[in-house]
C-alpha cells in the first residue's frame, strides 16, 4: 500500500506489523503442507535405507517370493506388483469403458434433472468406505460371481457328431479372488474417472459442437469425433489419476483379494482372476497388524511404501502433464 | 426424430440415415447402459446390506402394512401438502417449507448434536470435558468484553486465540489438580455446564436477534431452568439424569425457540412444525401397535445391543459397536480440530495473500502443485507417516486417539485445502475492492467480507472430507489402532477404536452369523453416519447458497 512518504494515509506501525503477522501464519499454514511432503518422504527413505542395508535391492526388486512373515523371509517385491497389476487391470476394464460412458452421457446427453441425480449418486459411490466395499467383495459379490458364471463353456456345443467335445472350463473362484477384489475397486474408482473426464468434456466450447452440426454431423458423430477427441488430454489424465489411485486401494483388497501373494499363471491367464493373491498395500496391512515395532519386516513394510508412493507419484505427475502438455487452447 | 414430417420420411428411407439413426440410439442405450451399472452396483450393494442387516423378509405381511399406514402414507401425505401438490387443500402458506425445513433440521440436529456430545462426554469424563469447556469459553468471552467495553481493538483482534491457548493450558492445569475433586461431583451437575450453560448463551443470543434484549435474557433463564428440571425429571422416570440434562436444555429447548419464533415472525408457517411430529409420532404409534398386536416384525440385526453395547467375538447376538462408534466420532472431532483451521489458514494464504510472480509466486506454484500431489497419496502412505511421526519419533505409545485424529487430519489437509481454495475463489472480487476502497487492509477484507461469504463452501469441503475420512481403515491399521476394545477411548491419550476397523478384523470371523448378520447391521450404521454427514453439507451449501 501507500508507503512512498504519505505519512498521513500510512498505518501506524502496529497495525503494519500485524498485518504482517497475519500473512505469517497464513504463509505457516500454507508451508505445513511442504513439511507433510518432506516427512512422508523422509519417513519412507529413513527405513526404506536401512532395509536395503540388510536386503539386496536387486533380490527386492527382482524376487518372486514374498513371504516376510512366515519360516526364511523372503523379501521379493514382484508377486506383489504383479498382484496389483492383476487388480488394477481388472478394475481398469470396469472402469475406464464404463466411467468414460458416464462422462459422455452426463456432458452430452442427460438433461440438467438427469445430472442432478446422478452427479450425487456418483459421489455417494466414490464416498462408500472401501472396507465396505471389502466386505461386499467377499460376503455378497463373490458368490454371486460364482452362482452366474458357469464352470464350463462349451466352444464345441456337445453333441456335434465327428467334431471332438472341447469345453473351456472355468474355474470357480476361491473365497479370496483377484476378480471380485477388481471388479470392487473398479466400481470405487469409476467416479473419479467419470467427473474427471466429464469436465474434461464440458468444457470443450459449444462453438465446436455447432460447428459440427452445421456441417451435418449427427450427435453421435458430435460426441465421438469431435467432443472426445477434443477433450482427449483430460480424458487420459483422469484414466492415470483412476489407476494411480486404485494402485494405492487397500482395504477393499485386502479384504476381498486376500493375503497370499502368487507369481502369475501364464498358462491359464483365468486361474489368476480367480485365485488369492496379494497387493503392495495387502502386503503393508498385513505386516502392520502382525509386527511389533522394529525388525527387517518391519522396515519392509516402508520399501513397500515407497515403492507404491513412487509408483503413484509417478502417475499423477504423469496425469498432470498430459493434461498440461496436451490441453487444447480455445479461446 | 420424433416429428417426422414428410420431409424426413423420404429421407430416412435412406438406408445409410436408418444406419446413421440406430448407430445414434444404440450409443445412447451403451451409455445408459453404464450409467445404470453405476447407479445399480451401489443400489445392490445397499440392497445387499440392508437385507442382511434388517432382515425384511422376517416380518409379517401386517407389519408392512402396519408401518404403511401409521408412519409412510402420512409422511408422503404430508411432504406432498408441503411441496404444494395437494390442490384441494389448498396452497399452502409460502413460510410453510422455510418452517419444515428448518423444524426437521432442529429437532434431528438437535437430538443427533445432544445424544453424541451426551455419548462422548461420557466417555472422556465428564468433569474433564466441563472443565475444557469453561477454560476455553471463558478467556476469549473476556477478551471481547474487553474489546466491546473500551472500544479497543488493537490487540483483541489477536488476543483471542491467544487466549484460547492460555484456556487451553489453564484447562490442562485444572484438570490435573482439581479434576479428581470434581469427579467426586454428580455427573448432571457437571453436564449442566458442558450442555446447559453453551445452550442458554447460543440460544440467549439468538433470541436476541430475533426478539429483543429482554427476551433473550428470559430464554437464557429458561434454558438454565429447563437443564435442573431435565435431570428432575430422569430421576423421577427412572433413566441417567444427565441424559434428562442433555435432551431437556440441548433438544427441548432450541425445538421450544423454534416454535415461539414460529409463532412470533411466521405464523403462517406453522403447519410446518408438524412434519418432525408426524414422522416420529407415527413412528411410536407404529411400535406401539405392534406390540400390543403380537406381530412379528423386522428380523434385525441393527438392535439396540449393536449400538449400544460392546463387541464379543463369540457370540453375534451379543455383539456391539458402541465404543468403536463413540471412538470413531473422537476421531472426526480430533480430525477436524486439527485440520480445518490450518487447511483454511493455508487456502487463505494461496488464494488471497500468495503474490503471483516472482519468488512468492513460484512458492505458490510448488505449494499448489505439492498439495494435488499429497490429494494423490495413498492413504496406507499416511499411515507410515503417522507410524514414523508419532512412534519412532515422538515415541508416543501405538493406536492413541490423537495420533489417529493427526494422521487422519493429514490425510484430509488437502482435501479441506483444495475446497476452501474453491470457496475462496466464488468470492466476487467487487466485494474486496469495495472493502479495500473503505480503507480496509487485507486481512480486514479477509476476516469481516471474504471469508463470512466464504464460509458455507469450507464446511461444507471440510465435512464432505471429514465424512469420507469417517471410514478410512488403512492409516489406522498402519498406526497400530487395536479394532476391539470393550469401553470408548477415555481421553486424547488413551487408545483409539474406530467402527471400520471392526468391520475390517471381524471380515474373517468363522462364525456365519458375523458375516450376514452383525457386520451387515455395523456397516449399514457407518453407512448412514456418512450418508447423514453428506447431507448436511448439502443442507449447508444449499442453505447458504439460496441466500
């Protein structure tokens, strides 16, 4: 403000300097946020050192045996990444399709009644504790899933004279299976994809849509070619953010997938679906509800943190940039 | 496409326009289509849950029809001669809503708000929570006397939070010498002043505003009057006096204002006091019926014995969850106590004090973009946070209320930060250059015009985030929460429960019952808590944003 000499319209000095205090706290306030960065990192690299003093970084990043707990540990990082993996992409086939469909419909579609229900359904979805979730997965989805895929599909109907019976059989899942695990943080993650992306969409300009129209485009050719394409960059940034999150799910999966980590199965690519497995975040819970404080596992459990920190962080850069980078520029 | 003229007619004999038209329906029927798994996976999962928790299908025909008739039909009734869609009883007055709205949110609000603050003083001791309230009250009510008295503001402005930590120090002080003398002291004498003494002053200066001087002096009188008669009254029905305590000054009295300010400011409104009577009316005359009637009911699980008792791993039917709900609720008030002042204080500094170029302007950039990096953070990351914070470094015991209530509030910083941002930013600029044009300086703009008008957006951020945060499991395992315990945590020092954590151990209990019985009824309990939380954010957004 007015400081070049204007005495008069100058605030007395005490009213100068708690202004300044003000601005202080506030900046203090704001500063906070760095240190919870700076404490999650170091919290995370302080034991995650001290555990690769003891373990190989190599044998971690590369071992197939997780089993921290039980008899010789072994500390192998893979069948838990490989878990994950297995629940991010089932949940990434529920998901993206489905929560894009959403997004489409509620930008181009749904009238303003519509949106008004749905947008606060979608948020009592996301907003379902996941250890709810969990406990659906196991007690309620799991059955169903069992009770309505049949264990064999016939390619060759039987009965066929000369061609020989070939049946592809399904196999039933286990009370703890990566499938329903997925399919339940498929669903938790489908609002974060659908309002992501639906912003994405409606904020591309009308002048684009009308000019499609005048051109002759059905709406359908409105929507697909020219208000997706268009908003592309926020689509794919909220299909990063949607996996880097269901990545760091933990207690639907650690209820529902369960807690005994396996190397995939490449042979049959369905047996994995519909084993137990475990996740990074699995893996973490676990250790913390069995490990007293101290000990190699218990350090473990801080490279797993890191790990699944770096993996995430990585993505939502990644989310931030595409978007950034990507974005088209209307004005 | 509906108005087809001839004109379209010998278009769309076109085979590629009929090609054209039914690639158009057969998208709109995909997005429908995945819409409708949205919506449906959720109504199961409710559906599911519900069924396993209140069992339907164990009730009579006669009990629907029952319930139907006493409590459905007249509510419907009722809401439907509210909205005005019942023509021939005529419109009704236009303050009828307005009064229904607001009837619904005191008496719901009010019995909520007295049952948990009756429920949680309990538990940490009803002498130290009487002792807080006075030690924090006190200073600050002195400050603005003060303030008010000699006209003085320049050091008032900061002399209240700092008088506040000095209540907070002098609480600690008492409580330690003389909290076991006022132990000694019957439990409704000391809820007289944790419930009855906050009452009559909020409802004494409300009565102020909208009667006069006089007659809030009068409705504080009453208030303390009706605390004595309350405890009067439990003790001669035979329940705890401090519950009559709670429900006569914290639920009779603000129903009892309402209802004169009804009848003072908008008479016309008043047939919509009778929406909360009808539903709770019907209700009792529903349960009355049924018993004396003999009918069975509900094959529940959600009974008494699972709010109010504690848990037994044995046996289902005596399974509760009170001292994890009560330490769930200890936690979202830690929570919140340590997350919104400082998520408002930081938003505050990004959105109005940050200058935008130069150094402060690149620390804004880094401080925005390290906030939606840390949104991103798994939860179970916050959980090694706090694990390392609190017990390796500041080598406080495993599982305490307060390392909880801090590692959850770290969790929700930025959420809280990112909505306050977002109300700070609705904030019409005219309102600040006209304040800054009075000669207001910036945090005079900031603390009188900017943030009054920013305020309904923040909570409702901030209790959208505390909901969402009500039934995070994995930074409480990490922390070492233990997920049994048989009594409410007693203090901020004493171990934490919390009702997820139930719901996460007891996913494996051998015993069929737990999984379709009892575990069904404790999330359908967490999920109403939520649900409840979200619409009061609701209730506050649209409350204020109808203004």
């Amino acid at each position: 403000m007015a400081t070049e000499g204007h005495d008069t319209l100058q605030r007395d000095g005490l009213a100068v300097r708690k202004e300044r205090l003000y601005g202080r706290l506030l900046a203090a306030c704001a500063a906070l946020t760095l240190l919870v960065t700076a404490g999650i990192v170091l919290a995370l690299l302080g034991q995650t050192i001290v555990f690769f003093g003891e373990v190989s970084i190599v044998g971690y990043l590369t071992g197939t045996d997780w089993t921290p707990l039980i008899g010789e540990a072994s500390y192998g990082v893979l069948p838990l990444v490989t878990g994950t993996l297995l629940v991010t992409v089932v949940s990434a086939v529920i998901a993206l399709p489905t929560g894009l469909a959403i997004a489409i419909y509620l930008s181009e579609y749904a009238t303003a009644r519509t949106r008004a229900v749905l947008k606060p359904t979608l948020e009592i979805l996301a907003g379902v504790p996941t250890v709810i979730y969990g406990y659906f997965a196991l007690v309620y989805l799991t059955p169903l899933l069992n009770e309505v895929f049949p264990t064999r599909i016939g390619l060759i109907p039987a009965g066929v004279p000369v061609l020989p019976e070939y049946t592809f059989v399904v196999p039933s899942l286990r009370t703890f299976n990566v499938l329903s695990g997925g399919v339940v943080v498929g669903l938790i993650i489908i609002p974060m994809v659908s309002s992501i992306s639906e912003d994405a969409l409606s904020s591309v300009p009308d002048s684009l849509r009308e000019a499609a129209y005048g051109l002759g485009s059905t709406k359908f050719d409105v929507s697909t070619k020219v208000v997706v394409p268009a908003a592309t960059s926020g689509i794919v940034s909220s299909y990063v953010l949607a996996l880097s999150r269901a990545i760091g799910e933990t207690m639907a999966v650690t209820i529902a997938v369960g807690s005994s980590p396996q190397m995939p199965d490449l042979g049959n690519v369905l047996v994995n679906l519909t084993q137990e497995n475990q996740t990074i975040t699995a893996a973490m819970v676990q250790i913390a509800g069995a490990e007293s404080l101290g000990g190699v596992t218990y350090e473990s459990m801080f490279a797993l943190g890191m790990t699944l920190f770096v993996l995430t962080l990585g993505m939502n850069v990644v989310a931030e940039l595409v978007r950034r980078r990507y974005r088209e520029e209307y004005d | 496409m509906a108005t087809d003229t001839e004109d379209t007619d010998w278009l769309s004999t076109d085979a590629r326009l009929r090609w054209q038209r039914l690639k158009g329906r057969l998208f709109v029927g995909v997005l429908v289509l995945a819409t409708l798994v949205g919506v449906l996976a959720l109504a199961a999962l409710f559906a599911y849950i519900g069924r396993d928790a209140l069992g339907p299908f164990g009730a009579e025909p006669s009990w629907f029809l029952l319930y139907f008739g006493t409590a459905v039909t007249p509510i419907a009734a009722y809401t439907l001669y509210v909205t005005g869609r019942l023509r021939w009883l005529g419109d009704p007055h236009p303050d009828v809503r307005t009064v229904n709205d607001t009837a619904f949110a005191v008496v719901f609000g009010s019995l909520v708000l007295g049952l948990v603050v009756y429920a949680v003083a309990t538990a940490l001791a009803p002498e130290d929570v009487a002792i807080y309230v006075v030690c924090l009250s006190v200073p600050p009510l002195l400050v603005r006397g003060y303030a008010r008295r000699y006209g003085e503001t320049h050091f008032t402005g900061p002399g209240t939070p700092v008088s506040v930590l000095f209540g907070l120090g002098a609480g600690v002080v008492v409580a330690v010498t003389l909290g076991e003398t006022l132990a000694l002291l019957v439990d409704w004498l000391l809820f007289l002043v944790v419930v009855t003494l906050p009452a009559a002053a909020l409802l004494g200066s409300l009565a102020v505003r909208r009667f006069s001087r006089r007659w809030g002096y009068l409705t504080s009188a009453a208030v303390l009057v009706l605390g004595p008669a309350g405890a009067i009254g439990g003790i001669v029905a035979g329940f705890d006096p401090a519950l009559g305590v709670v429900l006569a000054s914290g639920v009779l009295a603000p129903v009892g204002l309402l209802v004169a300010d009804t009848v003072a400011h908008r008479r016309g409104g008043w047939p919509g006091l009778l929406g909360p009577v009808v539903l709770i009316g019907g209700v009792l005359v529903g349960a009355t019926l049924e018993r004396s009637l003999g009918i069975t009911g509900l094959n529940s699980w959600l009974t008494p014995t699972l709010v109010f008792d504690s848990w037994s791993s044995t046996d289902p039917t005596a399974a509760g969850i009170y001292p994890q709900l009560v330490g769930s609720i200890i936690i979202v008030a830690v929570m919140a106590v340590m997350s919104f002042p400082v998520g408002v204080g930081a938003a505050i500094y990004l959105e109005e004090y940050a200058p935008e170029t130069g150094w402060g302007g690149r620390l804004a950039t880094v401080l925005d973009v390290n906030i939606s990096n840390l949104a991103g953070v798994p939860s179970v990351v916050y959980g090694l946070l706090g694990l390392a914070l609190f017990r390796n470094a500041f080598g406080l015991a495993p599982g305490l209320v307060i390392t909880a209530g801090a590692t959850l509030g770290l969790l929700i910083l930025p959420i809280v930060i990112v909505a306050a941002q977002e109300a700070l930013r609705s904030v019409p600029d005219e309102l600040r250059q006209g304040s800054y044009g009075l000669g207001a300086s910036r945090w005079q703009t900031v603390r009188n015009v900017v943030l009054p008008e920013a305020l309904p957006g923040m909570l409702t951020g901030t209790i959208l985030a505390l909901g969402r945060a009500i039934g995070e499991t994995a930074p409480l395992v990490m922390i070492g929460v233990a997920a049994t315990r048989f009594s409410p945590p007693e203090g901020l020092f004493s171990g934490a429960t919390a009702l997820p954590l139930q719901i996460f151990a007891s996913a494996g209990n051998a015993i069929p019952e737990y999984r379709t019985g009892v575990l069904a009824a404790a999330s359908l309990v967490l999920l109403v808590t939520l649900l409840a939380m979200n619409a009061t954010a609701i209730l506050v957004r649209n409350r204020y944003e109808n203004n």
